[in-house]
C-alpha cells in the first residue's frame, strides 16, 4: 500500500515560511543575524531559472515579510528582484563563468544594488533616505559562506 501526500511540497513551504518569519523576526531584535536577502536573492534566481513557479511564490511570500518586519515599502524588494534578474543576470551570465564568483555578485548586488533601488525611490517619492552601515558587510560573508554550502 503506497501512501499518497498530495501536499507535502506546499506543506514543506508552508514549513519553510513559518520558520522564515520566526527567523526575521529575531534578526531583528538580534542584529548579528542576517536578513537573509542575499539567500533568498540566490534561491530566486535558481528558482527562476529551472521554472518553480511554486518556489518563486514562496519567495515573494517570504520578501513580503522581509519587507514589512524591516520597514520598507510595499512590493520594493519584489520589483528590485525582477528588475535584476531580467536585466543584469543574463550580463552576469555572460561574462563570469565561475560559479562562486556568481554566487559572490549575487549577494553583494542584493545588498547594495537594493540600497541605491531604496535611494532611487527615496528620491523619486521624496521618502527619507535608507541607511547602509557596516552590518551590511557582515551579512554578505555569512550569507556567502551560507551559499557556498549549498
């Protein structure tokens, strides 16, 4: 007799997001903890690439969450992570052949290139200026060292 879990991909999602949202939660009362946006910019990109849409669904979920736990606006993080993706991956792509290296560039640009996304629309929306301090730097080896183990 063979079991059947029809939902075990959504309830291992659902799993995920609920351990995502304790774990943000805590880095933000723990500043040695990184957001994780670099990992979730990784798991995006492959995600997108290999065509999980299930997974890319899980990701936005859990950038929502990001967004709101760390006060940013509405949806910021999503159009970044398109916006990079469609533009500066396949250039990426072309020129860098060394998959750590990628790796690397992916997690800086998802840190940096989402604070001047922030500055692009503090300026536009005339909203106060994002901050960028030295946490940040901290947060791109852990999350490299992160990556490079999967």
């Amino acid at each position: 007799m063979q079991r059947s879990l029809t939902y075990q991909k959504t309830f291992l999602g659902l799993i995920y997001f609920t351990a995502f949202a304790m774990y943000i939660s805590l880095s933000s009362i723990y500043l040695l903890l990184p957001p994780m946006l670099g990992l979730l910019f990784y798991h995006y990109v492959h995600a997108t690439e290999r065509k999980q849409t299930r997974v890319v669904i899980l990701i936005a979920f859990m950038l929502l969450l990001f967004e709101a736990e760390k006060g940013f606006t509405l949806f910021s993080t999503l159009i970044y992570f398109f916006i990079f993706y469609q533009f500066l991956i396949p250039m990426i792509h072309q020129y860098v052949y060394c998959r750590r290296c990628r790796d690397l560039i992916y997690i800086v640009l998802a840190y940096f290139g989402f604070w001047l996304f922030s500055l692009v629309i503090s300026q536009v929306f005339w909203m106060p200026l994002p901050s960028l301090d030295w946490h940040v730097f901290y947060y791109i080896i852990i999350e490299f060292l992160i990556v490079s183990l999967l």
